[in-house]
C-alpha cells in the first residue's frame, strides 16, 4: 500500500476544510527531541504551515497511535536515473529532524524534494 492510498483510505483526512483546533496540540511548545506519538510541530507553527504538512501531521499522529514508526516511499526510476523504481525506509524521526531543520544532508533534502 502506498502513502497516498493510505491518506485517501482514512475518511478522517478526507475533508478540505481546515482541522478543528481541537485535534492539535493544547500546548505551545512540542519536544525538542522526537518522540514518537508527541507532536512534531507546536502548534503556531502547525497552523502557519501548508496543507500537506499539516496532512502528514495529521496521518503521523494517527499512525503513531497504531504502532508505525516508519513507513515506505517509492520513487520513480526516473528521479535517481536507476534501471526499476527504488524503495526508501522513513521513518518519523528523520521528518522530526527535517521540519526543525535539524542535522539537514543531502540525502534528506532530496527526499524532501520528492
């Protein structure tokens, strides 16, 4: 199953409207340091960032409930000039470090930039 079948396959993320502040997070501040299940943004940020950062914050909350840590990506051949579309392993501690900005390498930029 991809990522995206799962977004659609959840009728909680299948609404165009913005999400209740209610399903955020109470608090100002989130951790410094990931940790699963906790909010990877506080919540004025949340609200200032695009639609689908705040999706994938949304599905992350939901899936860290469910016991996922990480979760697969598949990129076209034609992105790393490869012979057969490649599979990435991420998990949610890399996108913790890549929405903070934190310890950024290419790799991860180029993840990103999929």
């Amino acid at each position: 199953m991809m990522l995206t079948d799962f977004f659609y396959s959840l009728s909680c993320l299948n609404y165009s409207l913005p999400a209740p502040p209610s399903i955020w997070g109470l608090g100002e501040d989130c951790p410094v340091n990931f940790e699963n299940g906790k909010f990877m943004l506080p919540l004025g940020e949340l609200v200032e960032e695009p639609w689908p950062v705040r999706r994938f914050h949304l599905w992350y909350m939901h899936a860290s409930k469910l016991g996922m840590k990480e979760f697969i990506v598949r990129a076209p051949k034609e992105y790393f000039h490869l012979e057969e579309d490649c599979d990435f392993i991420i998990d949610f501690h890399d996108m913790h470090r890549l929405l903070h900005c934190i310890d950024l390498d290419v790799a991860q930029v180029t993840l990103f930039a999929l």
